[in-house]
C-alpha cells in the first residue's frame, strides 16, 4: 500500500481533534452561534465558558451532528461526523432520560459498547464484564445491579460518564458534568478525565463555575455566539477575555 | 338519479329545519352540544386532556350497561335516559379517578395509565353487554346507540334533556372563561397568583366529563372525543386570540354536529357519530388550508409577502 | 374433545396469539410513552382494510396488510402536518386523526355492504375470538394431519405471520431497542437514528393491530399492548425479563380468560355468555390491577 501523501507531509497527529470552520446554528430562524471558527488542541482538559444562550450546549451539539448547521463545517479528526461517531464520546446535561426504565446501572454503561458489539449481536457477557471495568473506575461497581433510578444524583451522573468511557472514544464532549453533583462524584470525575488527558485524549467540558476553571482545566474556549478567545487558561482566562465574554465593561 | 335528488331535497328541508318538530329538537341539541364540545375542548386541548377525554368517554360503557341492568331490575324499560346516563357519569368519574392513581402512585406514566384504563373499563363494559344480550329482557338492541350514536327514534324528552346539559356546561365555560383561559395558558402564572388551580383544573375535567356522558347518546362513546379535540384544532388555523378562538370551536363544533345530525337524519342508517366526526374533519382540513392564522394558502401567500419587501 | 378441538381451541389459540403479538411490542409502546398508538392503530387500519376488501374482494393477509399499511401511513402524514404545520398538540392532533379514521372506517362499512358480509363495527370494536372455528378437526390427530392444519382460520395464520415478525425483530434488534427507549439522544450519537427505530417501533405496532384487529378486536388489541407490559413493569428492573413476563401475563390472561369465558357461566349454573374477547382483556386489566397494588417495583423512582 502506498502512503498516502497528504498524511506524510502534514503527519496525522497534527489534525486537530474538533475543527470548527464558519459554523452558524440557528434555532427558528434565530442563531444561537455564529460564524464560530474553532480548532480544538490535541489533547488536555478544555472548558467552554460563556453566558446562558451564548452556545456552549448548541456548539456541542453541532458537533455531534445532533443538531443542523445552517452554514460551515465541522470535522473530528479530520472526517465528517458520519465517519467518526466511534472517535467522540457524548455526556449530556443531565439526561433527560425516563428514570424509571428497566435498566440497572450495568446495562446503561453497557450501551457505550453497543457499537462495538455491532448490530444484531445480543450484549454477552464478557461485554457486561468490560462494563463492569468502567464502573469500577467511577467507583460504582456495588452498584452494578442498582436501577439507575435508584441512584443519587452525582451516582447517576458517574454512570453516564462510565458509559462515556465504555465507548474508548478519542475525544470526550460533557454538557455541565459538574452542575449539582457532590463532591466526591467531582473527584472522581476530575481523576477519570485526568487520566484521559494523560493517556492521550482531549476532554471537553461545557463549564458554569468560572472560579473552578484554572483548578481543573488546561485550556478554554470563551463563547458568547462567537469565539472570544481559545488558549491555554494562563493566557486566555484572562479578567478582560472573560469581561468580554460577559459582556460586562472592561476594567481599564 | 330522482331518489338522489329527493335526498339533497330531503336533506335542504332538514338543514332548514322543516322536518317535523322531532327533528327540529333533536337537531337543535346536536348543535347545543357541539357548541358545548367545542368550548369544553380548548380547554381540555391546552390542559392536555385530549386523551383522558377518550379514556372516559370509553369507561361510560360498563356504566350505560349496569343501568341498563339497575333499570331492568326495578322492572323499568332498561333504556331509560336517567339510568344510563348516571351509570354513565359514575363509571366515567371512577375511570378519572383511576387514571390520576395510577399515574401519580406507580411508575407507570400517564399514557400507559390512561390506556390500561380505557382497556379494562371497556372490557368490563363488553362482557356485561354480553351478558345483557342474552338477557330475556327487551331493549337490548337500544344499548348500541350509545357506541356509535344515533338521533333516530330519539324522544323530545331525551333531545330537550341533553340540550339543557350542554347549556349548563357552556354557562360554566361563559362564567369561568377568564380564569379557566388563565389556567391554560399559563398554570405557573394562575398559581403565583393564587389562583385555585387544582379546582379550576378539576372544573376542566368535570366539563370535560359532563360533555362526553351528554353526547354519548348523540354522537357515541367511540367517537365523542372527537368533538372535544377536531373543533379546537380547526379553530386554531382562524386565531391567534384565545376569546375568538373559544368562539371559533364553539360554531365548529355546532356546525359538525348540526350538519352530521342532519345527513343522518336523511340516512337513517348511518351512524351519526361518524358522520359528526367526518364533518368536523372536514371543516379541520378546510381550515388548515383556509385559515387566516396559520392556514397553507394564507402562509404561503405571506411568505410571498414578506420576501417581496426584503 | 372433538368439539373442543373444533370450536375452542382455534377460539383461544386466536385469542392467546393476538395476545402473545401485542404483548411483545407492547413493551416498547409504554417505554416511549405511546401506550395510546396501539388504540390508535386499532383505529386508523379500519378504513384502509374496508377500502382494501372492497377494491379487491379478498380478504387475504397481503391485501389487508397493504391497505391497513396505507391507512396507516395518510394517518401519520396527518398527524405530521397538524403537529408540525399547525401546532396541534399532539396528543389532540393523535386524536382528530384517529376518530377520523375510524368514522370513516365505520361509514364505509355500513355503506359499501361489507357490514352485512365478513365483519360489522361490532366485530371490530368487540372482537369476534368466537368466530374462529375449525370444522375440520376430528380430534388431537388433526393437529398432525396437514390436510386438516390447512382449514384452520385464516385469522390464525395472519397471528402466526405478526407473530413470527414482531418477535424476529424485537430478538434480533433488542439492544438496539433499548438504548433508543431510554436516552435517544445518546444512541444518536452513536449512529443508531431514532427516527428510523421510532418509525420501526411504529411499523411493529402497526403489524400487530392488522393481524389482530379482525381476529380479536380493538379492546383486546389495546388492553394486551398495555396491560401484559404494565403489569411487568411492576415486577422488575430488568428489560429482558419484563419481556417475559408481559409475555406470560398475555398467555395467562388469553388462555383462562377464554376459559373464563366459555365455561364459567355453564360452570356456574347460569345460562350466560360470555364474549371471549372482553374477558381476556378484562383478565390482562385485573392482573395488572394485582401487580400495581402489590408487585414490589411498582413505586416510581424518586425524583432526582
């Protein structure tokens, strides 16, 4: 097989994970984000941060082709979203999911595999014991059998975030994966993405609490319909880029 | 070719009202319910009650079967309009009940709440029409009507009976109109008000209740539903404005029920229930095309519009 | 015993069946919160099976199924542009449709004389569980003689079709099922689209009502998709025993409801019958009213 030329020159690791060219969305006739030009870095934990209604949700979704782009184009890892849904892995705010459904915690983290099982195969068991690996890395696995129902809230947010992980994605994509959990489900998640970022992968949360951005992240995005700023926190988490984003007077 | 033309002159005279008094009350209740369905129904449209709505229009079954059999046993005819009626009423009221049970205290939600529901009232309604038709009692045969309805054979007494309902349901939705179109538009609002809106939603569901065991004997259990959600639906295309709108669905539904009693009337073999519902779809299909407020041709010829100014 | 075999047994097969198919994908109608589409379904098909019988003059299985398939599909393109173009809420914009459908239904019956012929409103609305008879039967070795398996009721090969289907289906696609049940947007964003498995579900659904509805009625139809997966509901967390159970609660309430039905009341000493139909969906009511008063997960999850 030949190489193909192209990936020689440029080299493969260099096309970034999420590539965001001239993107506008809009809801009704109205654009939630426009012109949005965005290319994610290769690996780290990223944080968009913006006001309510400046995009962050609406970016995410775009990405994942959950909603329609009325101009632009996006691609991960150098493909359209048809050809990479195996590379992203989706958590989204708060699942608006029927928490009465007859699924134990298991069976949820078992759905990230469903791809790989392929269609038509039933979920085996060696599938629901690589399950069973993801829970245990939320710290859930006495819970494998619970109704997801039946779980707290930061227990249920952890589950959608093994079934993230359940995926082996190369890039991870979270609605707010912080809002209202309690405080050892957050240590928890901040070691599970920390160990993502080290083995590789970029982590891509959409963030609320500006105060908790330098702790947890290396690098943010500032969104308010259009991109502000994208960089490492040091330089781009700056009082006058996050002003801006707020859309408050700047100091000075 | 002649028995046709008779038909449409048949069919002129009854629209005219001309056709003996019988027909003149009978007719003028059709339209007194459809205009109390119509009303009841934007309500019970917004308040999302649509399918409740079928839920006990279906319970009224085993209800107009155990009167049927209470009667018969106080050794009266068994199609007595009290009985039936109140058989009626009181299984409808225990479905609503059960329904809101079963949907607040199980896992269950509420669509598959109100289908067990409608299911297993129904049922019970079948096995005792099964039972009563083996009966050796006569009347039986009068029981079908309340399925599909019918305004033949229909007594003056009985028409003057469920016109007076309606009239009552539509002084409720008259007298409560501001609070009941609050409540539907906005519930959180009418509650930060201190508006009563778990009475005001019952009002809904008693109104609601009251039309369908009114227009089972015209329109039928199967189809009264119907009534309650062609007419707001229709209304919709002709006004944004809630007032207008509630007016609207109060003539559609008069117009459906009138017409459908009507051709009926003319072809005494078909069930006025289905003809009802067919006028009143055709008068909703009309008004999506027609309808100045969100009507195709008004929208298509606006969009006209406003792409010639940009 | 030769005339349970002629009269009964194809009567509570048709019922069990009927059933058995409603039951399975019941499961996936009270998931999606569309308990109600199986009484819709019930409703809409009518119309399109009497239009269907009246061009054709058959009532073979194809036929009914193509223009059960129709009807089916105009009531969806109407609900579509009531909800979407004119904002109807859907349940409502379900509910216009539906009637409609049905009125039409009933008015073509009474006026193309089909009435009087194979099936009344009655039947359909009722059911006709009864009317499956096999006068070929001469006893147990008929159920090996292929000449006399040949006059069984149409209705019952038209219930073995839906029933091999609907269950082919749910077997071979049931992860992906319910993954779409519980978090469609999740399954989106791993390529599974909803619209194509919502629009499955439906079909499925659809199916069940046409191979049902002429055998065992509307009421049986609605109340075995709801009651059997109800009930299971009740009984456990876990989807692919809820399966079976909803499916033994269909067996049980189509075998002794026709039980019931056909020789309680002799039984008793009363000179009554009862219809079979309506005491099999009684039955599926009552067990599920058991499991909602006393089956250990029958409380909501707290809200979180």
């Amino acid at each position: 097989m030949r190489p193909d030329k192209e990936q020689l020159s440029s080299g493969a690791m260099t096309i970034p994970p999420l590539s965001v060219k001239g993107l506008t969305v809009a809801y009704d006739g109205r654009p939630a984000i426009e012109n949005v030009n965005w290319d994610a870095p290769l690996t780290g934990l990223l944080a968009i941060v913006g006001p309510n209604g400046a995009g962050k949700s609406t970016l995410l979704k775009a990405i994942l082709g959950l909603v329609p782009a009325a101009e632009g184009e996006i691609r991960i890892h150098g493909k359209p979203i048809e050809d990479a849904r195996g590379d992203l892995a989706y958590v989204p705010q708060r699942s608006s999911v029927d928490w009465d459904f007859p699924a134990t915690a298991l069976d949820v983290v078992a759905m990230g595999l469903y791809r790989r099982i392929g269609w038509m195969k039933p979920v085996s068991r060696a599938n629901r014991e690589q399950a069973r690996v993801h829970l245990d890395r939320v710290g859930l696995s006495e819970f494998a059998n619970r109704q997801i129902g039946a779980l707290s809230g930061g227990q249920q947010q952890r589950v959608f975030v093994a079934r993230a992980l359940a995926q082996k994605a190369k890039t991870y994509l979270l609605d707010e994966p912080f809002a209202g959990v309690d405080a050892t489900t957050e240590k928890v998640m901040i070691e599970v993405f920390r160990s993502l970022r080290d083995a590789g992968s970029l982590v891509v949360c959409v963030h609320h609490d500006l105060s908790s951005v330098p702790e947890i992240f290396d690098h943010v995005l500032l969104l308010n319909r259009r991109v502000i700023a994208s960089a490492p926190v040091k330089t781009a988490f700056t009082p006058a880029n996050v002003a801006r984003t707020y859309g408050l007077p700047v100091a000075g | 070719m002649p028995e046709a033309l008779s038909a449409s002159q048949d069919f002129i005279s009854v629209l005219l009202l001309q056709a003996g008094y019988n027909t003149v009350v009978v007719m003028l209740g059709a339209a007194a319910l459809g205009i109390a369905a119509g009303t009841v129904g934007v309500f019970a449209m917004l308040r999302r009650r649509a399918l409740v709505a079928d839920a006990v229009a279906h319970a009224t079954l085993p209800g107009v079967a155990i009167g049927f059999l209470v009667a018969v046993s106080f050794g009266l005819p068994g199609r007595s309009l009290p009985f039936l009626l109140t058989g009626a009423a009181a299984t409808a009221v225990l479905a609503a009940i059960s329904i809101q049970l079963v949907s607040t205290r199980t896992r269950l939600t509420e669509d598959a709440a109100i289908a067990s529901v409608l299911a297993t009232f129904f049922a019970v309604g079948i096995v005792l029409l099964t039972v009563i038709q083996t009966l050796k009692t006569g009347g039986q045969a009068g029981l079908d009507i309340y399925l599909l309805g019918a305004t033949a054979g229909m007594l003056r007494h009985e028409a003057i009976t469920l016109s007076v309902f309606s009239l009552i349901a539509i002084g409720f939705v008259t007298l409560l109109f501001k609070e009941l179109t609050l409540i539907a538009f906005d519930f959180e609002f009418a509650r930060a008000h201190g508006f009563p809106v778990r009475a005001l939603d019952l009002t809904v569901l008693a109104l609601v209740l009251a039309v369908v065991v009114t227009g089972i004997r015209v329109v039928g259990l199967v189809l009264i539903v119907a009534l309650i959600v062609i007419p707001p639906a229709a209304a919709r295309f002709w006004s944004n404005h809630a007032g207008r709108m509630t007016v609207i669905s109060g003539a559609f539904g008069a117009m459906s029920a009138y017409f459908g009693a009507a051709i009926s009337a003319v072809y005494p073999d078909t069930p006025t229930g289905a003809v009802i519902v067919l006028v009143a779809f055709s008068v909703l299909l009309l008004s999506a095309v027609l309808g100045p407020a969100m009507g195709l041709i008004p929208r298509m010829l606006g969009a006209r519009k406003l792409r010639g100014i940009a | 015993m030769t005339e349970f075999m002629q009269i009964d047994l194809p009567a509570m097969l048709t019922g069990t069946l009927a059933a058995l198919v409603c039951a399975q994908i019941g499961n996936f109608l009270i998931l999606t919160r569309q308990s109600m589409l199986g009484d819709a379904m019930g409703h809409v098909v009518l119309p399109g099976i009497v239009i269907a019988y009246v061009l054709t003059g058959l009532a073979a299985t194809w036929v009914m199924l193509g223009g059960a398939f129709a009807a089916a599909m105009v009531s969806a393109l109407l609900i579509e542009f009531l909800r979407r173009v004119a904002r109807v809420e859907p349940s409502a914009a379900l509910g216009a449709v539906f009637t409609a459908m049905f009125a039409l239904g009933v008015v073509l019956l009474e006026q193309t004389g089909v009435a009087r012929t194979s099936f009344d409103v009655h039947h359909i609305l009722f059911g006709n569980v009864e009317g499956a008879i096999w006068p070929a039967a001469t006893g147990l070795a008929s159920l090996f003689d292929p000449v006399a398996l040949k006059e069984l009721p149409a209705q019952i090969g038209r219930l073995l079709f839906g029933l091999v289907v609907v269950s082919a289906v749910i077997a071979l696609f049931f992860k992906e099922l319910r993954v779409i049940s519980f978090d469609p947007v999740f399954a989106a964003t791993i390529g599974l689209s909803p619209r194509l498995f919502g629009t499955l579900i439906v079909s499925l659904a659809a199916l069940a009502a046409v191979v049902s509805l002429e055998a065992v009625g509307v009421i049986l139809l609605v109340a075995m998709m709801v009651c059997p997966p109800a009930t299971a509901r009740m009984l456990t967390d876990d989807l692919a025993t809820q399966m079976r159970i909803s499916i033994a609660a269909a067996l049980t309430s189509g075998i002794f409801g026709y039980l019931i039905a056909a020789f309680l009341p002799s039984l008793l000493g009363f000179d009554l019958s009862l219809g079979a139909a309506g005491t099999i969906a009684l039955l599926g009511g009552l067990i599920q009213l058991a499991a909602m008063i006393a089956g250990p997960k029958r409380r909501p999850a707290r809200a979180v």
